[in-house]
C-alpha cells in the first residue's frame, strides 16, 4: 500500500480563514456544534436531533473518511496524530461554514485553537458531557479508537478526559449531561434547552 493518503481541497492543507469572512447566518440555520468525548453520544444523538430538528446530520470523522478514502485509525496509522490533525482541521474549516447542520466532532478537534475558534464563532456549540466511568462502559469493546489501543483504556480516557474537559468548556455555549438517558429522552430534552438559549440569547 502507498504510504501517503490523497489531498484534496477538502482534504489537505487548512486554510487562513478569510478576513473579511461572511457574518453567521440567521439563527434559524445557525450550525449546531457537537463536542466531546468519544462515547459522549455525539453521532448517536446528533443523528436524532439532527432528525428532529429537520437538518443534515454530518459526522465529521466520517466526513474524514469518505474524503481520504480510508478509516482514521489508517490515517493515524500512515501520517500520526499529527497529520491526522491537521486533515481534521481543513475538513472542520469547511464544514463548520454550513449552514442548517447539526456536526458531530472527532472529540479531539478542540485541541487546535483555530478549531475551537471556528466552532465558537460559527454556531452554537453543545458540550456532550458523560463521566470517565460512562464512557469507558461506552467504547470498553470498540476496537476502532486508536488512541485507546494501550494496555489501560480507562486509564487513557481518565486522562484525556482531564486533558480535554476545559478546552470542551471553554468552547461550548450549552453543557448536557448524557448520562444514562434514553437517547429519545436526551434529544428532547436537548431540544428544550437549545430553545431556550436561543429565547434567551
């Protein structure tokens, strides 16, 4: 196999955001941004919100993929975090300037600031929080994160849990627990709370 993925416009370098970029569309198409860990239920409920909300569901790992043409554990794999990064940032630049979607992130996309500043400035960011505990029971037998492929994945989310909260925080408009909810429930009462922030902001 060749060691290199494909670039494309999509797919490469990320760009200098323009300076004189478009103002955030009307509130009503404003994106909605979904942050957090992995196994916080950024797919699962953004998939139903995005339904329920009548909107495009985009996954933006899966976005990634169809674009590269492979899975991200490959793209880790070939070019590093790093590499993977970088691509994650080009793709995420693009999509955050959509409007009407509901956009689940990879949960390490808050790490570049220049990420969290397009999250923050182009829609309304939810932070998606569980416990450690939550979201080891979660991805325990997902062999397909490749940041937890060490002999302790607790442990591993423990810390990058500890490491990511703040940056979550930091940029999210709105905070849900996801607990241990019915995804059902979850989406509806998201919904609420999505309302009245926009009532009240």
């Amino acid at each position: 196999m060749n060691d290199s993925l494909p670039l494309s416009a999509s797919c490469g370098e990320p760009r200098q955001a323009a300076e004189n970029e478009a103002p955030a569309p009307p509130r009503a198409d404003r994106p909605l941004f979904l942050v957090g860990m992995m196994g916080a239920g950024k797919t699962t409920i953004g998939r139903h919100l995005a339904r329920a909300l009548n909107k495009e569901f985009v996954d933006l790992d899966h976005e990634l993929e169809a674009r590269c043409g492979v899975r991200v554990s490959l793209i880790f794999d070939i070019e590093g975090e790093a590499g993977f990064r970088k691509r994650e940032t080009a793709a995420l630049d693009e999509c955050s300037q959509r409007s009407g979607i509901v956009l689940a992130t990879g949960g390490g996309a808050v790490l570049a600031e220049e990420n969290r500043r397009y999250l923050r400035e182009r829609g309304v960011v939810v932070y998606l929080r569980a416990s450690a505990a939550e979201l080891y029971r979660r991805v325990a037998r997902d062999r397909s994160r490749p940041l937890l492929q060490t002999a302790d994945p607790e442990r591993r989310i423990r810390e990058l849990l500890a490491q990511r909260e703040p940056l979550y925080e930091s940029v999210a408009h709105l905070t849900f627990e996801t607990g241990s909810m019915p995804v059902g429930q979850a989406v509806q009462a998201l919904i609420s709370m999505l309302q009245q922030h926009e009532t009240l902001s």
